[in-house]
C-alpha cells in the first residue's frame, strides 16, 4: 500500500477512535443524569413515542463504541508501512 493510501486510512482511523472514544465518554455520563420530569410533563413532538429513555441510551453507546472499535482496528489493520 502506497503512503498516500496509508495516510488516507489512518486520517479515517484516527478520527473513528477519537470521535467514537469521545462519544462513548459522553454517552457513558448521559446514564448519570437522571431523567428530568415526568412523561406527562413532557410535550408530545419532543419524545419518541413507546420507546423507552433507556433503549435510546444502550443505542447510543453501541454506536458510539462501534465508532470507536472500527476507527482502533483500522489502525491496528494497517501498520505503517517501513518499507
């Protein structure tokens, strides 16, 4: 793999693990909040209907670590090339 090719791979690597290592952070400290209010204090357009506050939350820290695991073994996949 040519060098361009190898800093094109490891630009997208390292910005996977950054973004997703800062997402997952965040959305870990997103289950530290407790949940404001009731549901009926809530409007009606601002909430997912029949999805409860906790399934969105385990969603977001899925995609977040997946972010982070894809961006981790991109750079572990392509090692820099010496030759």
């Amino acid at each position: 793999m040519n060098q361009m090719a190898w800093f094109l791979v490891a630009w997208v690597g390292g910005s996977l693990a950054i973004l997703g290592s800062l997402m997952t952070l965040g959305s870990l400290l997103l289950w530290l909040v407790p949940r404001s209010g009731s549901k009926a204090s809530k409007p009606d357009g601002e909430r997912s209907p029949g999805i409860p506050d906790w399934q969105n939350r385990v969603k977001l820290t899925a995609v977040s670590l997946g972010l982070a695991i894809a961006g981790f073994s991109l750079l572990v996949v392509f090692p820099f090339p010496l030759h």
